[in-house]
C-alpha cells in the first residue's frame, strides 16, 4: 500500500488509546471482489488519483484482502449506547474495521470498512453487508455532501457472489468509509463510570479534532471545563445538523445513540430516507413501529441523546447544573439555523415576526394535499413567472392559492431583487435528492452486472441544485403504482 497512498502518511491514531477501546481484528476479504464504483472526489482528498483507483492494490484494499500498511493492524472500536431508547448495553463495531488514517494536503482522515466481517463486538451478525444496503450508503453519503450536510463519506463500492442470508439470500458487498472520525456518542457513554479512560478518550478528541476547547495550560488543564466546551460544541453542531436535515426532508431512521457523531456528521445510513409526499410524522424505518425517529421527532430526540452524552461527561466531575446549561441553547441553536434555512428557501432575505406563522401555514398545505417536499420548494422559486407547475403539485390549487397570496404579500416587503431571489432559492433547494424509488432502480440494475444507472444518479446527486440535461427522471417522484420501498434495521 505504500504505493497507493504515496503522496500521504498512513498511520491510526486510535490505536494509541488503551487496548480497552478497540480490538485488533483482521477483515473478512469478498471472494472474487469486483470495483462496482470508486469516487474520485474522495480519492482526490486522500491524495489519489483514477489510476490509484483503478489499481489492483486499491481493489485488495477496498475488499478487505489488504492493510493500509504492513505494520497497521485494522481494529473495531467498542461503544455503548441507548437504542430506540433504552440502555443497549456494550455494543461496538459490529461490521466495521478501522484501517487507519491517512494524512494527506486536505486533512485526516479514517478509512473503514463496513461489511468487512465478524468483530468481537458483533454479537449475533454475521459482520457482512449486502449489495442493496451498499449502495444505498455510497450513494446517500454522495447526496449528503452534494447538498452541503457535514456527514461520512464513501471511497468506494465493492461487490462479490458471496452469498448473505437477510429476509431472502443475497450478495455481499463493502463500502470504503472514510470520515476525519467515527467516534461516538456512544464511545462515551461506554466509559461514563471509569475516570480514566473517559479522560484518556475526551483528550484524544480534544488533540485531533477541539484543540480550541482546551482550557487551561499544558500541565494544568481543566478537564472539567475543557469537558464541557467540547459538550457545548458538539451541541451546537448538531443542532445545525439536524435543522439542515429537516430542510431537507431527510429521515435518519434510527438515531440512536450509537450513531450520534462526536463531529456533528451524518452517520451509519442502515433505514434513511428523503421524503416524497410531505408527512410531519413520517417515519422511514419500519422497524420503528413506535415512530420514535419520525421527521418531526428528530430535534426532540437529538436533544435527549445530548443529555446521555451529558451523563457520561459526569465521571470527569463535571456538576450536572453545568452539564445542563452547555445543553440549554440546542432548542435556541436549532430554531436559528431552522430558521435561516427557511429563509433561504422561501426566498427571503431574513427571517421576521410572523415567518413562522407563513412556515406554519406551508407545512399544513403540504400535509393536507400530500405534495412532494422537494419539488414544493424548488418549483416555489418560479410562481411569479409560472405558478402553473408549483400548483400542479396540490390536490386542490386553490387552497394553495391562498397560501400564495400570503406569501407574496411577504415578498412585498422583501428588498430582495426578483431575479437574484430565484438564484438564490435555486441555490438553497435541491432539485434531486435520493428518492427511495431512485435507490431502487440502481440496486435492481447493479444486481443485474449493470452499474450505468447508479453512475448516471450519483452524477446526479453530486450536484443537486444545478438541473442536468439527462436528469429529468431523477427529478421527478414515484408513480403512483410505484411499490413502496421498504427499509428496516436489519437491511
């Protein structure tokens, strides 16, 4: 591999931590591996070019059948975590090994495989992935940085004949994941009654990735204090995270714990979906009968998965009074960057007295005609000029209508100018996102040896605001006799 990451360091940090945080586990290779895609935007990032990615050496990589270097050992990290809920107990990269970091002009950054084999921390998996839920990943972490939302990326896609038993049997495959980290919520809440190792854990996320939150010289640092600014920070970025993922219409699906990023990114993509039909109580995950993780329920329960990351800091001595005012403003947090998101998607130039009340009314209209989320508010940016395709998407214009007239009353007072007010929606709303129907289509195909409708949707979705010329079937929601796609924890 020294070959392959040339112009890099190769190195992995986190197995400078105590032997208590990881285990040294060798990966599982695909029988026969076949490169279904390689991203070369990340590759770009850890300092590889298409003939790197082209390389047999890259292939053994991206497969399991190699190490980042002779003298790194891949490791699965151990958490803990409350799932759907409730306390889970150890848990821990079940799927999942760490190869190591490469250090290249962009950053740092973990290479991991997923779908690499059996962990100690597999309980009663098998450690494999399957071809439908490999794409899924590879293709939604592409949408995820396409439409400016912080989240784990996606190197490559491997496929084999390997067999894999789920619902029915299917084929095996891995996604390269890479990310500066994959530490969790969870990874603290595993240490929140040992001192030691959650001191030696939230050192080592201060070094890497919060030098800022240190407080204190070295020789004399505060951990309680440097504890709870990393807590307040953690709460900022996910309150931002999550407003920017209901200005989407996104739906993690299962928001446990254990998949809270340390980071504030986008992680583990097991049941996600966009919306098509507007439904506040949407729930993507079938497995979630209970609908914990619904549309309208993901601030709430990213605030309460904050309080069980506070919990944990408490061993480090930090008083829970001061733990709570680091968690207070996530609501203030949120609703700001809610609110400036929608700003920047009805087209205003600020977010005033009363918006709210507008964003009220355009969530009500949505639900009760059942209209597509994404094309709402792509096609909103055009009702001066042409109404007539944004009206088309309510089963009943003229209640829309009413809405419209409020909203044009608003732009009346808005300085912006006509013109640069389409842009900028334009800008702010997606033409494409992953649509489960899309996801579908390319699974189907792949699963036939044809990989030309994922590369034509991930071109796509790389690029989400700007309309492509061959594009117009990625823009446009499921039929009505569409079947719908189901997604549940076990895919």
């Amino acid at each position: 591999m020294a070959d392959l990451f040339r112009s890099a360091q190769v190195g992995c940090t986190f197995a400078g931590l105590p032997l208590g945080f990881h285990a040294q586990v060798t990966p599982r290779p695909l029988t026969a591996p076949r490169l279904l895609h390689a991203n070369p935007r990340v590759a770009a990032l850890l300092g590889l070019d298409p003939a790197d990615c082209a390389s047999a050496d890259f292939l053994a990589l991206c497969s399991g059948a190699s190490r980042l270097a002779d003298d790194i050992q891949p490791l699965a990290t151990v958490y803990s975590g409350n799932q759907f809920g409730v306390w889970a107990g150890q848990l821990g990269d079940g799927r999942a090994h760490l190869l190591g970091d490469v250090s290249a002009a962009s950053g740092t950054w973990e290479i991991q495989l997923k779908g690499s084999g059996r962990t100690p921390y597999s309980r009663m998996g098998d450690g494999w992935a399957v071809l439908r839920s490999s794409i899924r990943e590879y293709l939604a972490s592409e949408a995820m940085v396409g439409l400016g939302i912080p989240t784990s990326q996606a190197l490559a896609l491997v496929s084999s004949d390997d067999r894999v038993l789920r619902e029915t049997p299917e084929t095996a495959a891995m996604v390269t994941r890479v990310a500066p980290s994959f530490i969790r919520f969870g990874h603290f809440e595993h240490w929140a009654q040992s001192h030691h190792e959650q001191k030696a854990l939230l050192e080592y996320v201060v070094d890497r990735f919060y030098p800022e939150c240190w407080v204190g010289e070295a020789g004399a640092r505060d951990i309680q204090a440097t504890a709870m600014a990393v807590l307040a920070e953690v709460v900022r970025r996910t309150a931002r995270l999550i407003a920017q993922w209901q200005l989407v219409g996104f739906c993690h699906g299962v928001m446990n714990t254990d998949n809270m990023s340390i980071l504030g990114l986008t992680l583990d993509y097991g049941p996600f979906g966009f919306m098509d039909r507007f439904s506040a109580g949407h729930v993507c995950n079938h497995s979630d009968t209970y609908g914990r993780y619904a549309w309208n329920a993901q601030p709430g329960v990213a605030r309460w998965n904050l309080y069980r990351l506070a919990e944990s800091l408490h061993v480090l001595g930090c008083d829970i009074p001061s733990l709570e005012s680091c968690l207070q403003p996530f609501e203030s947090q949120f609703l700001q960057a809610y609110h400036e998101g929608l700003a920047r998607k009805f087209g205003l130039s600020d977010w005033r007295e009363g918006d709210s009340a507008l964003a009220n009314e355009w969530w009500t209209l949505l639900e009760t005609q059942q209209a597509d989320f994404t094309l709402a508010f792509r096609h909103l940016a055009r009702v001066r000029e042409d109404a007539g395709p944004w009206l088309a998407l309510f089963r009943d214009p003229a209640a829309a209508r009413v809405w419209l007239a409020r909203y044009r009353d608003r732009l009346t007072g808005d300085p912006a100018d006509a013109s640069a007010r389409r842009l900028a929606m334009d800008a702010a709303n997606p033409l494409y996102v992953l649509r489960n129907h899309l996801a579908q289509e390319s699974i189907a195909a792949a699963q036939q040896g044809d990989v030309s409708v994922l590369n034509r949707l991930f071109n796509v979705l790389r690029a989400p605001y700007e309309p492509h010329p061959d594009g117009r079937h990625f823009a446009e929601p499921p039929k009505a006799d569409t079947p719908e796609v189901a997604v549940s924890c076990s895919s």
